[in-house]
C-alpha cells in the first residue's frame, strides 16, 4: 500500500467516526473509523521509514584541478590538431 492508500485510510476514518451520526446493529462504526485511521498512520510511518532508507546521498564529484607543472597533452590553437597546418 502506498502513501495514497494510506492517506485515503486516514481519510474514510476520520468521515467514519466525526462525520456520520449513522447507526448499524452490531457495528460500532466509531469504532471502524478510529482502526482505519491508525493503520493509515502505521502505513504513513512505514512508508516514511522505507523511503528515507532508500534515498541515495550521491557524494560531490571530485573537483578537477587544473595543475600549471604538469604539461597538457592536447592544445587547441587551431592548427595542431592537423587541420590547416
């Protein structure tokens, strides 16, 4: 069940138990709406849990420095790479 699930959850319990004056013999339907409610908060918290423990952190790419001691391979003024030359 997803997070959408689990809110509709939340949702059809709250209306159950503040929203209806209705009476059914030998359901108490209170009752109904405060268990729907908790098992979409249990659904919320699992899902919350699942997803943070699946998010990736991706580390920062290393920096690319560019060191005047070491001698570039390639230049590009035009004519060296063998066009025009």
């Amino acid at each position: 069940m997803g997070l959408g699930g689990c809110i509709i959850l939340i949702a059809v319990g709250a209306i159950l138990t503040f929203a209806t004056d209705w009476d059914m013999q030998g359901v108490n339907l209170d009752l109904v709406g405060v268990i729907f409610m908790i098992v979409g908060l249990i659904g919320v918290a699992t899902f919350s849990s699942i997803a943070r423990r699946r998010r990736v952190v991706v580390p920062p790419a290393t920096p690319v420095i560019d060191d005047p001691a070491r001698p570039h391979h390639h230049t590009r003024d035009g004519y060296s790479d063998g066009y025009g030359a």
